[in-house]
C-alpha cells in the first residue's frame, strides 16, 4: 500500500527550490516540487526502506533513505557547476552522467530553454559551441554541426522522445514548426557528429533528441502567453495530472503566428548571364519567374516577326517577383500543435505510453528552390513500453503539404499565362509579349539617328518592362489564386505528397558479468509508404510506394583500472529495400581521474552514413521546363550545360564529347571520423569541454541538371536538335533533367570547439565557446562543390543568473565569420554576422506565476544566415508563464 511521503526542497541558503525532480530509486515513480519548493508523492514500503533521488540541475543531487512514510522531509541541496549532475541518454542510448559520455554532447535544461528569447527553440541551439542554425523564415530553422550545412538538415537526426519528426516524403526536418512546444520539453540533447552506429540512417552528423516531460513528475498546469513585434502572439497551455496512482494524463496545446521574415537579396545569381543592373535584365538571388530568352539566328528559336541581329547571342531576362509579391496575403507564419498522451506504470520500473500528435504550419522552406509550405503538418501516434532495461515502441507518422506551392514554378507560371488573346502570330503570353517588346522596340530604337546600342537596349527594356504582370493588377491575385490551388505539376505551384512511416524499434541492456561488463542489444525496422498521385513521386500506377529499411546494433562497454578507464565497442548493420548493406562501427575510450572522476578524457573513432531521401530515390515530377527524377535504377547518361572549364553548351569549336556526363546509381554517403576531447571541472566553479575532430567523407549526394533521355541513355546530336527550344516538350524522350548523384571526390575536414562556464555566484555565471572547422581544399578541383557552408570561425559570448531570487535574467552575443555557401538554390558569400539576445523574468512564487520580456537580435544587425534566406531582424516581446500545481 503506497503511503504518503513529502517536504520541500531548498538550496543550501534556505530558498524554495522549485522545478527540482525526486523520484524513488530504481523505479519511474517521481514528481517535481512546486513553485514553492514542496512535493508530495505516494510510495510503498511493503518491500522494505526505499530512497530517495532528488536532483536539479546546477546543484548536487542527493539521495535520502526512508525506512517509513514521511510528510515532513526538507532537502538541502548545494549549488555545483550545471554539469557535473547532468545525466544524458543520447550519447550511448543509455543513462549516463555527460562528463563520462564518449562523444560530444550538449545538454539544454528546461531552465535553459526557458531564458531563450529566439521564436523558435531550435535557432536557441546557435549559443551552442559547434552549432550552426539555419532560418530559411522565422519558424523553419535546421540545425547542423561539422559543417557540410544546408537548409534542411538532411545529415542531422531529429528525434522527440525518440520518434523522427522529419517528412517522410522529404526525409527533412522542419525545425520544431511541427515539434513539441516549449513548456513540455524536459531538455534538449545534441550529439555531435557520426550516430549511425547507434541510430542508424541520416545521424551522418549528429543527433538532436528532445525529451518531453513525464506526466508522473511534472503535474500540473502551465500557461504562456507572449505578445510583441512583427504582430507576435504565442500561446501554449500543458496539463498533466495523475488520474491515479498507476495511470496518469498530459495534454498540450500550442498556437502562434507572426508577420514572417521575408527574403530579399536581388543581387544577380551565380548562374545569370548577365550582371546585376543589365538593361538585359539579370536572374536575381530572391526573384522568382525571371524567365529568360537567348535571342540566335536558329529559325527553331526565333520571335514571332524575327529577331534583331544586334540582339544574336544575348539573353534577355524579365523582371520576375519578389518574395513579397508572389507570398502575397500568405505572409503570416503560423504553428498549431495539440498533443494528447496516457502513461500507465504496469510495475514501479515498467511503463506503457500512448500518444496522438497533430501539428501543421506555415512558413518558407528553402532546397532547390524556396517554398512557401502553407499548412504543411504531420499526425504522429506512439505506443511505447519502458522500463529501466529497455524499450519496445512503435510509431506512425503522417505527412500532409496543406496549401504549399513552390514560388519559382508560381513566378514562371504567371509570366506564362496568357496577355494576349489576339495578335497577328495568335495567343501571347506575358514572356513572348515581353521578348516580343524587347526586340520590336529594340529595332525600332537603333534606326533612329544618334541612339548609340546602350539608348536603345535601355529603352527596349523600359517598354518591355511596361508589358509583365503587375503584382498590383487585380490579374495578378485572380491568377495567383488559381495557381497556388493547382496541383498539376507544370500546370500549377502547388505542392501534393501525403506519405507514411511506420516504425517499430526495440533494446534491451545487460549486466554481462559482474566485474563491470555491460552490454546493449537493440533492432528496428522502418517501411515508407510514398504517395503524390504522381505529381512528386514515381506513384503513377500504384496506390503507394513501398520502401524499408532495417537494422540491429549492439554495444559493449567495460569498466577497467576501478572505473577510471571506460571502453566501448559498438557497431550497427543496416539493409535497405534499394542499396547495399551499411555497416556502422564505433569504437571508444574514456579516461577518468580526479576528486569525483571530475576530469574525464576521451577519444572516439565512428563510421557513418546517410541514405538518399525519398525524394532522392523516387522523385518524378514533371513541370514542362524541366523534369525531376530520382536515380536508383541504373543511372543517367547526358550533356552538361558547361564543359570542364565552365564554356556553355554550344560554344563554337568545342566537341559534343566534351559536355558528356555520366551520373550512376545512387548509393549511401558515409563518413569516418576520429575524435579526441576533454570535459571536466578544471577549478571547482570551472566547467571546460574541449574537442577535435578529423573527418574523411566519400560520395557525396549532389544535384544535377543536364540535357538527357528520361531512360537513363545518352541522346543524340540530333535528338538535341529536336528538342529544341528549350527541351521542354513533354512527348520528346530528350528533356531538361534533374536528378542526384554521388560525387567521386574524397572530402576532409577537420575542426575544434572549446567551451568554458564559470559560476561567480548564483547572481552571474559566464559561458564562452568557441568554434572552428576547416575544409581541406588543396586536393579538390578549383569548382568542385562541396556544400560544406560552415565559417571557419564562430564564438558565443554569454551571462546569466539569478538577482534576489526572484529576477533572472540572460544576456548572448553570437558571432559567425562571413564564408562562400553552396546551395542547390543559390551559391554565394555569407558576410559575417551576429546576435545579442537577451531575457528577464520576474517570478512570483505566491502565485506561480513569472513575467518575462525577451529581444532577440538586440541590435538589429546584418543576420543573414543562408545564401537567398531572409535577413532575421529584432524581434521582441513580453509575456507572462504560470505554473500551478
């Protein structure tokens, strides 16, 4: 029979301590205390003494045995550097303290994320040392380490309680735009570099696991409401209670929306043939739809009424739209999350969850090109047992796109629309009567006496310009309309895929003998279920597209030379539906001595892998001017656009031989890494974790565009010819082809953090880090492409603390040095930038409740954080955070 057991929890200065977790050793019974400190919890003595752990972060934890039932406990508990308590399980899928952890690893508390003033938790992880975060909008920020950074964070895992929140059909994660909101999040950890010994497929280069609270420990109701600039209103609301002793019930609820950043660099593209200012016009960074025109004496491509032979061999681009014009009355971005979940304890040490999850969002997402994911969500269902052994669980995961469309194909579309219904040559639209213009008025201009070639292409562009849609036009929402809602690629922007996975995992750990050997056995098997009705995927004569993947991992572990010396051995096997068997290794050594093992040296080597996204394997979508396809049969044979020295198809005296190109199968990118670190208390209030790394990658997954038969064949000159202009018909084998491949080159890198935290007093603690990470070009050709993306340098500077008990405050400034990015949508240079962050709360124990105000990016500064992203300014706001329990 359980019986009453409580008290309070204060520091060792006699101050309520709330938030701090005690739970019965051994076993998933706990609680939290409250916003004063105390806790009550039921707990059965039928067995014997029973004890005690209570534990928060920044303090000692301690252990109290009871023999009986005791309503009257007070529990001291004495400030210590925020690590040296910290426990982990992302490191080694088992529970361990983080200075012992074999690997680099950051842990966020909910303290931590509580003082994070960034409207998206995950772009708060930038204060990390080694951390790069990406915002390709306000709510749709990825999160990389290492380098090798993109705006989706294909090479980085991310986990909630373990479930993948990525799109099945776009294996990318959305930030936490469809997560788990803030005030039920337990903590945050980020593993660094190669997982896949451990996690399998995409933890190439890291693992961010975000931990939810437990029902059983953290009752109650918790209310946050914040309001601030750019239209900000946020609101979430968690409820958990135990129903009874054994069955317990959470509920969340999270909506916000704000005006988004919008993107708006219109400095000419690294692919435009013509330079910023032209009066040929020029294809900018963050235009869409700037369709463009290579006049030539071919009879195949001329203008209705001929061409100028001024105008021979000139591309001529239209304006196109701005992210602005074509997002429109969309610019709102938008999340909405409920979340409902059941925990049962079958037994004090084993416990059954169920969860349902919807979420949808709205925001810009950047690959190929940026678009605007209107909707866009997931439903998510778990079923997990769990006991302090192990684990089997089982999750699904819905995607849906909403209202998303792709602002490229809308830009296009609309100048393709139709402006003329009658001219002597028939039907025009806006791009044949823009051209059309150009070289009529271009024509007309030079005949006249004195007007030098410069008046007149300037001139030409003037009437040519008067000629394209006009987002002001009452035309240009009537069409916009229609396009975003068609979802015919080619004939439409919008965006349709509705995919599934299903997952099923399972480990269980052992004691292997009783001199310190301990073992982990695990396995999991995952199968996708694609659907576009053919306007993403190869889904044209089937319902579905069925693929998998499954693996098992086992990791040995030894404790020698009484615990100073921890070794561990781990390896994973993977098969796939579509490639060849993965094997992931891990081998590891960790080094402890010191008053407490406070001084821990490790050094780790780890194979890892990343297997091509869905899109990657079985992408078929066809929008007239290009066709996309995946590549896992038997690859593509085609002509480059350029020869090895960058000449343009088509340039005189250079054979067709020279452009030939041969893009194989896909296969896994892998990566192999050695390690080598130190984390420890170099003084009693100084916390160090230091890291090197060396990294060797080999086939990279890139993409590429080219001239090529839909078959995988090589076509002929004169299929070229056929296909021209533009290799855009539909019925032609000879089109415009995009597809993926792994490049051949080897790629090193290598790279360092530092970070250091220093306690002066509970009223400021001071943290810095410090990062590098080098790419080793001299072994690459001058234009290979690497997408490494990440400064060479970047540092964090920080304080916090807590003034009179009641007021908290945090203070970060953020640096990253100015470095080239290679995107598939853009290439270019990032200038250095930077964020100062900033939090105060006040809290009122009496009535639960803390008043807060946050700034991110104080000062407004340059923070452009992609290339073709949105500059992310100042963002402030006020907001109040009750907890009663």
């Amino acid at each position: 029979m359980a019986e009453a057991v409580g008290g309070t929890v204060l520091t060792s200065t006699g101050e309520p301590l709330p938030g701090a977790t005690i739970f019965v050793k051994g076993s998933f019974i706990g609680t939290s205390s409250n916003q004063l400190g105390q806790f009550h919890l039921a707990v059965a003595f039928d067995k014997g003494p029973v004890t005690l752990v209570v534990a928060f972060v920044g303090y000692e934890s301690q252990e109290i045995t009871l023999s009986g039932p005791d309503a009257e406990l007070v529990v001291s508990l004495v400030p210590s550097a925020a690590a040296v308590n910290a426990t982990v399980v992302s490191a080694s899928r088992v529970e361990e303290n983080i200075l012992r952890t074999s690997v680099t690893i950051d842990k966020v508390s909910a303290r931590q994320l509580e003082r994070f003033s960034t409207p998206e938790v995950l772009a708060g992880l930038g204060q990390l040392p080694g951390v790069d975060v990406n915002s390709a909008s306000m709510l749709f920020t990825s999160v990389s380490t290492r380098g090798f950074n993109t705006a989706k964070s294909e090479r980085v895992m991310q986990l909630v309680d373990y479930m993948d929140t990525a799109l099945p059909s776009l294996n990318l994660s959305p930030g936490n735009l469809v997560g788990l909101p803030e005030l039920d999040l337990e903590s945050i950890e980020l593993l660094h570099g190669p997982a896949s010994a451990l996690y399998g497929a995409n933890a190439l280069s890291g693992v961010v696991l975000f931990n939810s609270k437990d029902p059983f420990v953290y009752e109650g109701l918790s209310v946050r409401l914040r309001g601030g600039q750019r239209n900000l209103l946020d609101g979430q609301l968690r409820y958990a209670k135990k129903l009874t002793d054994k069955l317990a019930l959470k509920l969340n609820a999270s909506g916000f929306q704000a005006q988004d950043w919008l993107a708006q660099n219109y400095e000419a593209a690294s692919f435009s043939q013509n330079p910023e200012g032209s009066s040929l016009g020029y294809d900018a960074v963050n235009r869409s739809g700037e369709l463009s025109f290579r006049f030539t004496d071919d009879p195949k491509q001329q203008l209705p009424g001929g061409t100028h032979p001024d105008l021979y061999g000139k591309t001529v681009y239209m304006p196109g739209f701005t992210e602005q014009e074509l997002i429109g009355p969309d610019q709102k971005t938008k999340s909405y999350r409920v979340q409902g979940a059941l925990s049962y304890l079958l037994k004090d040490n084993l416990q059954l969850t169920l969860e349902a999850k919807r979420a949808t969002g709205t925001a810009t997402y950047q690959n190929i090109s940026r678009f605007r994911v209107k909707d866009l969500g997931t439903n998510q269902y778990r079923a997990e047992l769990k006991s302090n052994r192990g684990f089997v669980r089982l999750y699904s995961t819905e995607d849906f796109t909403g209202s998303s469309y792709e602002l490229a194909q809308l830009g296009a579309l609309l100048l393709g629309s139709t402006a003329q219904e009658t001219s002597p040559y028939g039907p025009l639209s806006y791009a044949q009567l823009y051209f059309s213009t150009y070289n009529t008025v271009y024509s007309d201009a030079i005949r006249q006496p004195g007007t030098t070639q410069a008046q007149a292409l300037a001139q030409a562009q003037q009437a040519a310009n008067a000629t394209q849609l006009q987002s002001a036009d009452p035309r240009f929402a009537t069409l916009r309309a229609q396009l975003v809602a068609d979802d015919q690629p080619g004939r439409g922007a919008q965006q349709r895929f509705n995919s599934f996975l299903n997952d099923i995992s399972a480990q269980r750990s052992f004691r292997a003998s009783d001199f310190g050997t301990d073992l982990i056995l695990g396995a999991a098997y995952r199968e996708y279920r694609l659907g576009s009705d053919g306007k993403l995927f190869d889904d044209f004569n089937r319902r579905r597209i069925r693929n998998y993947e499954f693996g098992a991992y086992g990791q040995l572990t030894q404790t020698l030379l009484h615990e100073h010396l921890k070794l561990a051995l781990a390896g994973r096997v993977d098969y796939f539906r579509n490639f060849s068997p993965a094997l992931s290794p891990r081998a590891s050594a960790v080094y402890s001595f010191g008053p407490e093992q406070r001084h821990n040296f490790r050094a780790s080597y780890a194979g890892a892998y990343r297997s091509p996204s869905q899109l990657e394997q079985y992408a078929h979508s066809d929008v007239t001017s290009f066709i996309v396809l995946g590549n896992i049969s038997s690859g593509f044979q085609g002509y480059s656009f350029t020869d090895a020295n960058g000449n343009p198809y088509g340039t005189p005296g250079i054979p067709l031989a020279a452009f030939a190109i041969n893009l194989p199968k896909l296969k896994l990118e892998r990566s192999n890494t050695l390690e080598v670190g130190y984390k420890g208390m170099l003084l009693p209030k100084l916390y160090a974790d230091v890291s090197y790394f060396r990294s060797v990658y080999t086939d990279f997954i890139g993409g590429q565009a080219f001239a090529g038969n839909v078959d995988g064949s090589r076509p002929t000159q004169a299929q070229i010819d056929e296909g021209l202009p533009g290799f855009t018909d539909r019925t032609k084998p000879t089109r415009i082809i995009f597809t993926w491949f792994n490049n051949a080159r080897q790629v090193r890198t290598q790279g360092a953090t530092l970070g250091l935290a220093y306690k002066l007093s509970k009223a400021m603690s001071l943290t810095g880090n410090y990062s590098l990470n080098v790419l080793d070009r001299h072994r690459l050709p001058a234009d290979f492409q690497t997408f490494f993306n990440t400064p060479r340098h970047k540092f964090n500077l920080g304080v916090h603390g807590t003034v009179r008990q009641h007021l908290t405050y945090a203070l970060n400034y953020r640096w990253a040095e100015g470095h080239r990015q290679e995107m598939p949508f853009a290439t270019g240079t990032i200038r250095a930038y930077s964020s100062t962050d900033a939090y105060l709360g006040y809290a009122l124990p009496e009535l639960g409740t803390t008043l807060q105000a946050g700034v991110s990016n104080l000062f407004n500064a340059n923070n452009i954080q992609i290339i073709g992203g949105p500059q992310i300014g100042r963002l402030a706001f006020l907001g109040v955070l009750v907890n009663v329990k």
